[in-house]
C-alpha cells in the first residue's frame, strides 16, 4: 500500500519538491494520517499498534522516494508522538495525540541547539520556575517542521534548582514568546521543512511538562526510535538508487554495447547488490528484536551507522554508472546522495555511533 502511494501521489511530484524547495507538509500530513502511518508503532489515541518492523517497512518504502518525505513521518511519529506517549501525561495524550495521528496536527522536537548537536547535555536552552508557571528561553535549530507545526516538543534545562536537570515541555507554537523561521539555502533535504524556533519568556502551566520525563534518559529514547527508522529508510533510499542504475546500464550503450555488458559495470553491481542485501538483513534482524523487546541502543546504532553508510556509498557508485545524466533530477540518484549526507549526520552522526557501539564494546566511554 505504503509502494504504491509514494508511487503514485509522492514520485510525480519529488523531483519539483526538491527542486523548488518546498513540500506541502500539512496536505500530505492529513493524506499519510489517512494511511495509518503517523505514530503506527504506538497504541492507542488513535494510533495503530503496528510492529516495529512493519513501521520500518514503512520507513522503508518511503525513503525510497525520498528522505524528506521519510523524515515527515518520522519526525512526526518516533519523536513528537513518541515523546507525548512515553513521556506525557495521560491528558497530553488525549490532547495532542489522536489529532497528530490523523495528520491534523503537526509536531516537531526540539533538541539540537546552535552550539550544541552531538552533545546534548550541553544546551543552553533554560526553564525556570515562576510560581506555578515555567518559563523558556533559549532556542533550536535544525529543526525539521518547526515553522509549520502545532506543537513543539522542546527539551530544557531546569534552571535554579539543585538537579539542574533536563526537562522536557509539549508547546503549543501559538504561545506567546515562541517563534520559528524557515531554513533555506539547503543542498540536501529540500522537500522537508527545516527550521530554527526561539523561545523568549514563553511562559506554559505545569500541565505543559512532560511528567515523566526526567534527564537526558527521555530525548535519547526518543532518539533511539528515530534511528531505528531510518535503519530501514536508507535501505529504501540505496535500492531505488541501485534499481535506477540497473534499469540505466541495461538501455545505454556504450561502444556499440549496453553499459551493463562490461566487467567493470557488473562488478560494481555485484557489489551494491551484496551490501543493499546485507543492509536490508540488518535491518529485518533489528525490527524482529525490537518486536520481541530485546533491542539495545547499541543496536540501532549499529544499524543506522551501516545501513547510512552504505546507502550514501551506494548512491554515489549509481551516479558514476549514470554519468552525466546522473547529475539530474530526471533520476534520483543525486538527489538521494544529497539527502543521505544529512541523514549520515542527524540523530546522532557516524562517530557518535562509532563511540555509542565502542563503549559497548569495551565498558569504557570516549565521549569525554
């Protein structure tokens, strides 16, 4: 199903998206909602209660048309909806839930600051208490969503207290103090909303704190659920970059011969097809062990740091096979390599992993 939607409503229009640099977030929000794939791992509110591994098929089919699009879906289900279901109170998922399941109502996740990405624990972003109100200030950046969402999950930190502690808030983006721009600019990701958002004297009730949410513990499970799509994503991303390239070898000729009648090009090919097939393996094995519980954080990063890797390596080897026309939006193969140098970056970039699978490895931390 999720195949032919991105076949038929999503393909048609990517190449535009990409080109143009803007996307209809909340029309295809309420389409993809129609579908049952925003926050489909979850249960309840009306969400889907799908596994693990159907949600990374998901992911799966629809980075193969694109990693922005991918990211709406995620973004939307894994870190904004994970974190009210996880973290929130049972009447902030009341609130805010079913009509973010439905694609009414956007969500972001504010976490990465201007100085501070890979180390988190670092942000500079305070919440301070004043009577029985909290009020924000700071602001985030790379935030994808942020400039047309209806809620913002904004992670601080608790400011004149002891703890000092991290804590997490549902925001209303209509709250007075609160305001985001769009990024532009952009190489990669250009059908995806990116933006930055700041908080001055944003003032919220206590019924805005995610309860359960104390330290860096809640926006690193978050995270976690993140990454584990984009395990499955990228898989979609190499095998459209890779069915490209075999159906472009198969029709050019090159002296006098198709392009896939040379050693070199078959090598190449064998190849790609050997990690594409190692990659998508990975990433059953881990939908199939997080559907039992027993996933560990060191897992997915495992993943996410292959399967990434691989993709961009694949698609930059499909662009070589395409030449010239391997430069156009006419294929996707360049458009998947640009998307795929952020997605090697976001949530958590290759050496975060590196470190996250060594300390695993070894008991001891390198991070500091």
């Amino acid at each position: 199903m999720v195949r032919g939607f991105g076949e038929q409503r999503l393909r048609p229009h990517i190449a535009e998206w990409f080109e143009t640099g803007q996307v209809p977030v909340r029309d295809l929000a309420v389409e993809i909602g129609k579908l049952g794939l925003l926050g489909m791992h979850l249960t309840g509110y009306g969400c889907g209660g799908s596994t693990a591994t159907a949600y990374g098929l998901v992911c799966q089919e629809l980075e193969a048309v694109d990693s922005g699009l991918r990211s709406l879906v995620s973004v939307q289900g894994s870190l904004a909806m994970f974190a009210i279901h996880r973290w929130g109170s049972e009447d902030q998922r009341r609130q805010w839930l079913p009509g973010m399941a439905a694609g009414e109502l956007i969500g972001c996740f504010g976490l990465t600051e201007p100085d501070f990405g890979s180390n988190p624990g670092g942000m500079r972003t305070t919440a301070r208490r004043d009577g029985s109100d909290w009020v924000l200030n700071g602001s985030k950046m790379w935030i994808t969503n942020a400039s047309v969402a209806d809620v913002a999950i904004v992670w601080a930190r608790e400011q004149d207290t002891e703890r000092n502690s991290i804590v997490g808030f549902a925001v209303p983006t209509s709250t007075p103090g609160f305001s985001a721009r769009e990024m532009t600019h952009k190489m990669s990701l250009r059908a995806s909303v990116t933006s930055e958002f700041s908080l001055d004297d944003v003032r919220l009730p206590e019924e805005a704190r995610l309860p359960e949410a104390r330290g860096l513990a809640g926006p690193l499970s978050c995270l976690s659920e993140a990454r584990f799509g984009i395990v499955f994503g990228a898989v979609g991303a190499a095998r459209d970059c890779l069915e490209t390239a075999l159906d472009y070898v198969g029709t050019r000729e090159v002296f006098d011969k198709p392009l896939a009648g040379y050693q070199l090009t078959q090598a190449k090919i064998a190849d790609m097809a050997v990690e594409l097939a190692k990659a998508q393996l990975l990433a059953l094995h881990l939908g199939r062990l997080k559907d039992d519980g027993r996933i560990r954080a060191e897992q997915v990063s495992v993943g996410k740091l292959n399967n990434v890797r691989e993709a961009l390596q694949i698609a930059r080897q499909c662009r070589t096979l395409l030449g010239a026309n391997g430069i156009t939006l006419e294929y996707p193969v360049l458009r998947h390599a640009n998307n795929l140098e952020s997605v090697l970056t976001y949530e958590g970039t290759s050496e975060v992993h590196q470190l996250v699978i060594g300390e695993a490895l070894t008991g001891v931390s390198a991070f500091r």
